[in-house]
C-alpha cells in the first residue's frame, strides 16, 4: 500500500465514525485498523506502508512500546557484578537487575544521568554502570524507526464491546540526539535493564529503551498530518 492510497482509505475510515472492534484485548486497535485498511496481519518485523511503520493509538493511552534494544560496548562493570552489587531477589530467589530506569533513583540507587553525549546508569555513590552514545542510540533508532504513521482513535466500550473513532493520522520522521535526550530528561523515555545471575556470567535479555505510547511524537523531528501530504 502507497501512502496516497493509505490516506485515501484513512479519510473513509475517518468519516464512518466509531467501528466495533474485531478483537478483543489490548491488540484490539492495531488489528482493527489494520483490517479495515486491508492489511494482513504478520509477525514479520517488517515496515507496513511504503517503508513506514503503523502504530494506532487509543487517545488518553500512556502505554510504554518498545523502540528497540542496545546492549554494544555499554558496560562499565562486568554485568555480573553488577547484579550482585544492585540486584533483588525475584519470588523465586534469583537474584536479577530487572529495573525500568528514569532520571530519577530507583530503591537500589540506581538513576539515568542524561548530558549532551551520553545517557549513562549510575549509583547515587558516583559508580558508572553503564554508557551509551546518543548519537549511536539516535543510529539506532531510525535504523528501526525509519518512519512511523502514528494513528490516533477514540475509544469507548458498549455492552462490553470496544469501539474506535480513528480520528487523526500523523506521518513521523527523524529523530536527533539532542531529541532523545530531552526525552530521556522529560522521563518519556525509560530504559529497562533485564539480566540476573547464572552462576559464573549474567544473562542479559537485552536492554530495552522503551517510551510512553502517548509521548511517542516528541520523539520525532518532522511531523506532517496525513490529511497535508
């Protein structure tokens, strides 16, 4: 599908109004739009609309989505010491750094320092846990967001069935460092460590940068609604 003929489906879609949703749960949203404009549901990480991604969004939602994982070269400890250093118990014992980091310190004392280069985890001891270059994370970014077309909808239930308005699609573009660090900073970027101990190494699940599904425009440099293409 073409974005001209995405925006000429989206203006119908936009005039009927609110549409029952053809699944339930929180996936409910992205399936139905996708139905509706004719797109085949996949599992294959792959651009949905002439190299853009879609992503719809119930309007008052703050859900946090993942942007991506990036673990190269960041940790200044070995991260098994780190688990042992500032890691909790999980219910069954094992001992794990499974945190969603912000700028501000979390029980283990652990906090994301933002400046012009780098975001970094750190102990409120002045330890360095870990470093990245925002530009490479800014790299990284538009590696898997190249583009995004960000779809907007009211949400509301009837005898227990939800229902969509898809009101407003907006074509997202680019992002810079200097983006991601006032992201970072505003807290609408948090990062989530996933490691624990194996006894003779850490098993990291990778790092995960994940940002609140409603903030997800601030992250971008160039936004255009699809109604001004």
């Amino acid at each position: 599908m073409t974005l001209n003929e995405f925006k000429r489906k989206f203006q119908k879609l936009k005039s009927a109004g609110f549409v029952k949703s053809a699944r339930r749960g929180p996936t409910g949203i992205g399936y139905t739009l996708e139905t509706l404009l004719g797109i085949a549901e996949t599992n294959i990480a792959l651009p949905d609309i002439e190299g853009v991604e879609l992503k719809a969004h119930r309007i008052g939602s703050n859900n946090l989505i993942t942007l991506f994982t990036f673990n190269r070269k960041a940790w200044q400890i070995p991260p098994l010491d780190a688990v042992k250093k500032y890691g909790s118990r999980d219910r069954n014992g094992r001992l794990g750094l499974y945190y969603t980091m912000s700028v501000k310190p979390n029980s283990a004392g652990l906090f994301l320092n933002v400046n012009d280069e780098t975001i970094s985890v750190r102990h409120i001891s002045g330890e360095i846990v870990a470093v990245w270059q925002l530009e490479q994370l800014a790299e990284r970014f538009q590696q898997k967001i190249p583009a995004m077309l960000f779809v907007s909808a009211f949400s509301e239930e009837r005898d227990g069935i939800e229902y969509f308005h898809f009101v407003r699609a907006q074509l997202m573009t680019g992002t810079s460092p200097d983006v991601l660090a006032n992201q970072f900073r505003a807290e609408n970027i948090v990062v989530d460590l996933r490691l624990h101990d194996k006894g003779i190494r850490a098993r990291n699940h990778g790092t995960g940068f994940r940002a609140f599904e409603g903030k997800l425009p601030q992250l971008f440099q160039r936004i255009v609604d699809i109604e001004e293409l």
